[in-house]
C-alpha cells in the first residue's frame, strides 16, 4: 500500500482510517475523498483532499490516474437506517459506488478494500455465535446491498484477480465522529448524551444484542487485514468481526461505574428495531483470528472509560 485512496473520507470509519493511514504511509501518499469538503480546520485537510461522488465513474476514474492509486479503500455508502427510508437511492448509492469502485480496482489493478456489515445477516441466519459461513438472507435494503457487495467482491476476486478485501463490520463506537443513520448509533449517543445530560433515551430496546466494536479495534483491523499475506485469506470477503455483543441495560450500566446518577429510558424506532432484531446476537469471529491475526483490545469497560473521558476533553476545549 504505497498510495491509497480512500472515498467517504468524512464519514465515521473514513475520518480515523485517513489519519491513520496518514500516520503510517505518509500524509501525501493518502487521498481523502468525498462529496462533501471538510471545514478547513479538520484533520482531512492535513492531505491531498478531492470531491467525489462515487456515482460519477469517470471522476474516480481521473483520480485513479493522477494519483497513481495503488491502493483502493471505498467507504462511502448509507447506513442502515438511512438506507430503508429511501432503499432505491440507497441502491443507486451503495451499489453503483461498489460497481465504479471495482471497476476502477480492476482497470487499474488496484489493492481493493471495503466494509460489509452484520446488516448481511437475516433473521433466519444463526443468532448465537453466528458462524462465518451461514444463511444470510437480510430483510432490509442495506443488508440486500450488502450481501450483493459481498458476492460482487468474492467474483472481481475469483474472475479478474482483483484482491479484493472485506469484514462484516458490528456498530463502530467512536468519540471522534458520530456516525449517521445506523441501527447501532445508540451505543454512540448513549455516551454523548450521558456526558452532556446525564441521561439517554434509546431508540434500542431493552434486552436487544448487538455485535460491537471500538473504533480504534476497527481501523487497525482494516490495517491488518490489508497488510496481511494474502495465501491465507480463505474468507476474504467477508471476515465476521466483533468485539463485544451489548444491549443498552449493558451499556448504561458500565456508564454508571463513573457516572452513578446516569438515567436510561426508551422510545423505541420501530423502523430501527425491526432492523436489529433480523441481526445475530453475537458473531464467531474465529476466522479472521486464525487467518490474519484479529484481536481486539477493547472491552465495554475499557471502551467506556475512554469514551467517556475523550468526550469530556472534547466538551472542555470547546
Ligand atoms: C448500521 O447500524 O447500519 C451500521 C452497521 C452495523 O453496519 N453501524
């Protein structure tokens, strides 16, 4: 990975896996991405920083060339939520994104990764320790786009050689950017709100697991897998990843270990429950362990502490 290009760049995974491919391949040899501009004071612009929309070939074709991409990391596309308020604009978006993406991978013979998610699974697919390999008939649009995304990768691989890469990505938890229109973004705005008002109202309901992961776990796993030797990648598209599965009584409850007064209630969304009551409970993550190496180091405790003391830095140098 000599020069990578990453799109969705302002997106919640995009904005830290820019910084930190930054970090480790040198601020000039990573092309931020999107169709929005960053302000001018945000870390993206510490880089080479282009518009694009994902839809527009030609336009990421042309930063393909100028660039001389090597590497491409394509993170744009709608979360869950989002996508089954408008499932023929999330169609448009996330598979035409995913098809120009390919496209450009194989033409340019590009290293190629992106995310699929436990939005891939359905609620006939195992709930427990979901294996690896299993049923996976998603009731949402999202989950159909990304199932799709995942037998699209698997066929660049198998017909052109495209070294395509993929995991099935659990809610990311982040203090850095909030994400946007995802069935796991309570286990984000619990902290938020449990430092601002000191109490939360989720949209989740009780006693409702879900796979999760800290933020931090999640870029070093796209780092790890990218770098990994490619021989050993039998699932390389999709690895099931995890590291941790949650409810929102779990959640406030390792809250309250430092913050004692914190109040939990619910409304629940029906939209969003339905959503992540057709995903497993947990996910067997024993794959991408044995063939690349996966090990997240966050737990509800650790990840809790640092949540909460990185919003609270946040609220204080405001
Ligand atoms: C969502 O909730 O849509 C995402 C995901 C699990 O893919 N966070």
């Amino acid at each position: 990975m000599k020069k990578i290009m990453i799109t969705g760049a302002l997106g919640q995974i995009g904005t830290e896996l820019v910084v930190k491919c930054r970090a480790l391949y040198g601020n000039e040899n990573v092309l931020a991405t999107d169709i929005r501009k960053p302000e001018l004071d945000s870390p993206i612009m510490e880089g080479p920083f282009e518009i694009l929309d994902v839809t527009d070939r030609d336009r990421m074709f042309e930063l393909v060339e100028t660039f001389k991409v090597d590497t491409m990391m394509h993170m744009a596309a709608l979360l869950s939520a989002t996508a089954e308020k408008n499932p023929l604009f999330a169609w448009d978006l996330n598979m035409g994104g995913l098809m120009n993406a390919l496209e450009a991978a194989r033409t340019y013979n590009l290293k190629f990764f992106t995310p699929s998610s436990i939005g891939a699974f359905g609620p006939s697919t195992p709930k427990v320790n979901t294996p690896q390999v299993t049923i996976q008939r998603p009731t949402s649009m999202y989950g159909v786009n990304k199932v799709a995304g995942e037998l699209l990768c698997q066929y660049y691989f198998d017909k052109f050689g495209v070294d395509t890469r993929s995991v099935r990505f659990p809610g990311l938890i982040s203090h850095v950017k909030e994400p946007g229109g995802g069935t796991t973004d309570y286990a984000v705005e619990i902290y938020f709100e449990a430092v601002r008002e000191g109490k939360y109202t989720s949209f989740i309901a009780e006693n409702t697991f879900m796979d999760m992961m800290f933020m931090d776990d999640a870029i070093d796993a796209i780092i790890k897998l990218m770098e990994a030797d490619g021989v050993k990648l039998i699932n390389r598209n999709a690895y099931n990843l995890s590291g941790m599965s949650i409810e929102p009584e779990m959640v406030a409850a390792a809250i309250k270990e430092f913050y004692p007064n914190f109040e939990l209630a619910y409304d629940v969304d029906p939209t969003r429950q339905t959503i992540a009551d057709s995903w497993p409970d947990n996910i067997d993550v024993s794959c991408a362990r044995a063939e690349w190496g996966f090990e997240p180091k966050y737990d509800l405790t650790e990840m809790t502490k640092v949540m909460l003391e990185a919003i609270e830095h946040k609220d204080k140098v405001k």
